[in-house]
C-alpha cells in the first residue's frame, strides 16, 4: 500500500503511539512528537510517511528536506534527513519498511535531492538497502575535572526568552564547515522548544562569544551535540560550566573531524578520550554531488 501523510487527529494519533511504543518504549515526561517539532508537528504532515494495512498503521519514517550549505553559507544543494522510522514489531519481516523507503527515494528523487542521511544502529540492514557510512566526526570526553576553571558567568536560554537578533549572532558563532545544513531563525527557535535541551552562551561586553547546546529529548542527554565559539578556550571555559550547572561529572563534546589543527589540540588537551567515527548513513541519489558530500557534517540539533 502506497504511504500517506496524515491528516485526521486519528491517523496523528496512531502514528505518534507506533513511534512511541517502538522508539520510546520507557515512560518520559514528554509525548515522542514533542522531541520532533517540526516534522512531528501536524502542520508538518508533509514530512510525514505512514504506511496502512487495513486500518492498521504499519510503519512510518520522516524525509526533511533541508538545504547544504558551504562555508560560504551559499546553497550548495539539498538533501533529505530520514528520521522516526519505526515498524510495528508484530508486522516486521513483511517488507513494510523496505518498501516505504523505496517510496521515499523515489520522492526525494523527485524533489532534486542529491542524499538521504539517517542515523540508526542497524548498519547491516541500511548497508543492503544501499546506503553507507559517511562522514567523520570527533567525540571528545572530558571529566569535570580536567576542564579549566570558567571564570564568566555564562547564562541559560530558554527557548522563549530570546530575541531573533541575538539567536542570529549567536549562529554566527559556529565554525565555517566545508558542507553542513543551513537553518534558518525561526527553525532554531522551534527546535529550542525540544525537552531536555538547554541552550549555554557566554557574553562579553553584550555579544556572545560561545554557545553550546547540550541535551536533545531521549537521545542526547549530557552531550553538547552544537557548538560555537570565537576559540576553543572558550568552548572550555563553557563545558565547565555546564558540567557545574549541571551537575554531570563528565560530558561528551560531538565536533565536525574537519577542524584546523589549533582547535583539536586545544580540544584534545585537556579530553579524557578522544574517538573518530563515521557520522552518519547516506545514500547518494545524485552522484554528481558524491565526492562533497562526503565532507557533510550535520550538527545533532538537525538530526531526525
């Protein structure tokens, strides 16, 4: 049977409780569509695939379309994030699934997009559907007390107590990145609405100098999966305080590979271990595209 975006309170309703029986299965203080609120949302539907058979939901998977930008911030392309793909455990083993994402290609196909990116422990089962490790990305873990003392006070935002003009300079802080995604502020400020995210910034002289978001719903607690900063002593000084703030006796710092030798060994310094590993799953629909999108880093806060 052929997907459907829904579109009645009845099909959200079955949808959210697939996604949350098969991906959340221990009780949270949050609904699942509350950790996704852009493409969970109902008027987000349009991201939204579900999968029926009869009047039962079978499964289901999110495409985002999203554009790549280069370090310039120019347009390079767009790409499609897959993301919430879950299939009822009593219907697995039909082809449900296979099938779905068949469907999606075929739609990001059709949309122009040069990649679909999903992240999933199931390698084995994506690497026969085509798609490949992709990517680098660093993860520095520091122990509370290594980081050097902060001697700022950092402030906490809330998601609702931000101006647009500052969100915007507080972007800015991020490092130039041979391809990542673009966003824009209004999706920042969306996504800040996520449960156990807080979002970290230094200040002097009334600009931000750092950022760092850590936590993002159930998937990343104590990680800072987004970073900016005008050093990376900076950066520092900032995960000192929010593993104070917080009261975490180590955090995991989640960075692009491609950084300039400055900034890994002022990183590394000071980190307890530090690991490579592969960013993501892609599957290339343009292979004209290939060879840049192997330099994609997306930071957690965009992943689905």
């Amino acid at each position: 049977m052929l997907p459907i975006h829904p579109s009645a309170p009845q099909q959200f309703r079955q949808r959210n409780e697939l996604l949350q029986k098969c991906l959340r299965p221990e009780p949270l203080p949050f609904p699942i569509e509350a950790e996704y609120p852009i493409v969970l949302a109902p008027e987000g539907s349009i991201y939204s695939y579900c999968v029926y058979e009869g009047e039962e939901i079978c499964s289901h998977a999110n495409l985002w379309p999203r554009r790549a930008i280069n370090e310039l911030g120019e347009e390079a392309f767009r790409l499609g994030l897959v993301g919430n793909v879950a299939t009822d455990a009593a219907l697995r083993g039909h082809g449900y699934m296979r099938s779905l994402l068949s469907t999606i290609e075929e739609e990001a196909t059709s949309q122009g997009l040069a990649a679909l990116v999903l992240w999933s422990d199931l390698d084995s089962f994506y690497h026969k559907l085509g798609f490949t490790s992709v990517g680098r990305e660093y993860r520095f873990h520091y122990l509370r007390g290594s980081l050097p003392p902060c001697d700022i006070q950092p402030i906490h935002v809330g998601y609702s107590s931000y101006s647009d003009d500052f969100l915007a300079n507080v972007l800015r802080l991020r490092l130039a990145l041979p391809l990542t995604l673009g966003r824009n502020i209004e999706e920042f400020k969306r996504l800040l609405s996520i449960p156990w995210l807080k979002l970290y910034v230094s200040i002097k002289k009334d600009q931000p100098t750092a950022y760092a978001l850590m936590g993002k719903g159930y998937d990343m607690v104590g990680v800072v999966h987004e970073w900016g900063a005008r050093e990376p002593k900076e950066l520092l000084k900032l995960l000192s305080y929010i593993c104070q703030d917080s009261d975490l006796e180590q955090t995991m710092l989640l960075s692009p590979a491609g950084l300039s030798a400055h900034w890994r060994r002022t990183l590394a310094a000071v980190a307890a271990l530090n690991e490579e590993l592969p960013m993501a799953l892609m599957r290339v629909i343009d292979p004209r595209h290939q060879s840049s999108l192997e330099n994609l880093f997306v930071w957690g806060l965009d992943s689905i």
